[in-house]
C-alpha cells in the first residue's frame, strides 16, 4: 500500500468530519419510538446533505445507508420498521463515500425513555473505554494489529 498524498489525506480527513456531523445527528434523533429505517434516512438525506454518497449502497443489493442493529442483532443488521423500545441497544453502523475514499463509523447507544437520563450499562461503558484508549496507540508507525493489541 502507497502513503497517501496532502490531497488524499484531506479528502478522507473531510469524509470523516461529514461522516461525524452525520452520525451525531443521526444519534440525536435516536428515541424511543422512532424506526431504524426513519434513522436511515436521516443519515442518508445528512449524506446527500454534506455531498457524499452513502458507502454501503455500493455493495451490489444493499439499498440502505445504514446498518441497524437493535439488541441481539451483533452486526449488518437491515433498517427496517422496528419501532424502538426503552432498554432497546441500538448500534448504528455508516459510511461515507467521498472524493474517491469511503469512512465508516459505528455507534452503540441504549435507548431510554427520557433521553436525557444517564443511563448505565457496563458494556458499553467498557467499550467506551477499550475506545479510548485504542485511540491513543493511534500514531506514526503504528498499525491496526498494534492498536488492537
């Protein structure tokens, strides 16, 4: 693999940030009794919005710009009329695909009645954690295989 030059740095630096912007506001409309397809469209008109392209619609026969994962549902789970329910775990998967590169992200939320409430939930704190400090193995040199260790 080719280092990437200042002009590809910056095209995936700016994919991120639209990646960021639309994930946070499609976390903001997380509640209960909202579908994850009403999700998935938040994220892909915020796509469209930002000037990217939903990344997962590239894969021959998906159609969405997301992937929604409610409870037991670990990954690829299809948005779909599902309403959620207090205690349901939503994880939200996107990607965008901008100026020849794709980002992707991933969020794990539960949801709650009052969405201002904290709530507690050990996995997802200990994953909120494990991220963290990933984070800070992110430097120069070093490669996934390091950051997982």
């Amino acid at each position: 693999m080719e280092p990437k030059n200042k002009s590809q740095l910056k095209a995936m630096e700016e994919g991120g940030k639209i990646l960021s912007h639309v994930m946070e506001e499609t976390v903001q409309a997380v509640a209960v009794g909202v579908t994850t397809l009403d999700l998935d469209r938040i994220a892909a008109e915020k796509i469209a919005e930002f000037g990217g392209s939903p990344s997962f619609t590239l894969v021959p026969g998906y159609h969405w710009a997301t992937c929604m994962c409610v409870n037991e549902t670990v990954v690829h789970g299809i948005p779909t009329v599902y309403r959620l329910k207090d205690g349901d775990i939503l994880g939200i998967d996107a990607g965008v695909y901008y100026q020849n590169f794709h980002t992707d992200m991933s969020w794990t939320i539960q949801i709650t009645e009052n969405s201002k409430q904290k709530t507690e939930n050990r996995f997802l704190e200990i994953g909120q954690k494990a991220l963290v400090e990933a984070i800070k193995q992110v430097k120069v040199g070093n490669r996934v295989g390091h950051i997982s260790q």
